[in-house]
C-alpha cells in the first residue's frame, strides 16, 4: 500500500475491527508521531497508536498490515524531495463539511501523536511552537462549511497551510535514518 486511496473503505476496514476513530486522524497521529522526531527505522507507532486508538490491546494482523502501509506512505511523503507530502482526507466528491470534519479530526491526531512524542515543549523553534498554537485553535474550527465556491477555496488554503505546516515540523525535527547517520564537518 504505497498510496492511500480510499477513505471511505479505510474507514469502513476501521469500524470492522472496532477502531471508530477517523482514518484522518490515525493519518494525523503518524504524522504527528514522525514530524516530532520519532525514529523512522522504530515499530514502536504500532504500540503508541494501540494504546490511544484500542485501549492498549494488540491490532488485528490486518490493521497491522493497514497501520505499517499507512506509516510508509507518510515516512515516504515527509522525505519526498519534492514536497508530495498529502492529508489523508475524504475525496472532494464528499460534502465540504465532511472535509471540514476530517481536516479537524487530522489535526486533532497530529497534536496526540506529536504529544506522544515531545517531552519539552520548551525547547521547540518559535516556529513549531507557532505550528503548534495555530493546530489547536484549528482544532475548535466550526467544520460547518457551505458547498459555495468561496468556502471551498477556504478549505483549501487552511489544508495546504496544514500540510506546509507538518512537513516544517518534519524538516525541523523528523528523524530520517539517511540524514541522521551523517556526520557534518
């Protein structure tokens, strides 16, 4: 599963196996996970992501199938030279509420996963910091959106700003095992 294409069967593979959280938001708690620094090369987000999403019981083998091609799609996205980095959210043939829903529930996952993770919030940059700051307040986002032209390009704007957003976290913090063997001289 190198891409993430369906949302809705995620989500459907999700409640099947009585995980009634968001694909969004699993998407989000991985990204969190990684942007803060979690060891790429680790299987530690399967025990992370079971003790917040299943109440710290083992995945089913399927999930776990699941759970590691959604953590290469992202690890593969964060270190896209190019900057392929995606939200895992509904297509846009869903209603922008339903968008709106997904994009609060991905954040809302980003901010546990990162939380797992950070031990000092002191110590981030200002900017992380600000990423962080502005993650909650979208967290509140009245998701009620209107099909208009208007709340779309809306929608639009606030997703790319997350996405741009996660990937400075990445840059910042994230631990990819090709960069962080490097001795600088």
């Amino acid at each position: 599963m190198s891409e993430l294409n369906d949302y809705t069967q995620a989500q459907l593979l999700l409640e099947k196996h009585d995980i009634f959280v968001a694909p969004a938001e699993v998407h989000g708690a991985i990204s969190g996970l990684l942007a803060c620094g979690l060891n790429i090369e680790e299987k530690e987000y399967l025990g992370l992501l079971s003790d917040v999403f299943n109440e710290g019981q083992n995945f089913s083998e399927v999930l776990k199938q699941f759970f590691a091609g959604m953590y290469k799609h992202v690890v593969e996205h964060f270190n896209n030279s190019e900057f392929h980095f995606e939200l895992f959210l509904p297509s846009e043939d869903e209603s922008l509420s339903d968008q709106a829903n997904a994009l609060v529930n991905w954040v809302s996952g980003f901010l546990l996963g990162f939380g797992l993770k950070q031990k000092d919030y002191g110590k981030l940059s200002g900017d992380v910091k600000e990423v962080i700051e502005d993650f909650t307040e979208i967290t509140k986002l009245d998701a009620h959106f209107d099909d208009t032209e208007e709340d779309q390009q809306a929608l639009h704007e606030i997703v790319e700003y997350i996405r741009v957003s996660a990937m400075l976290c990445f840059a910042e913090m994230g631990k990819d095992p090709a960069t962080t063997s490097k001795t600088i001289h």
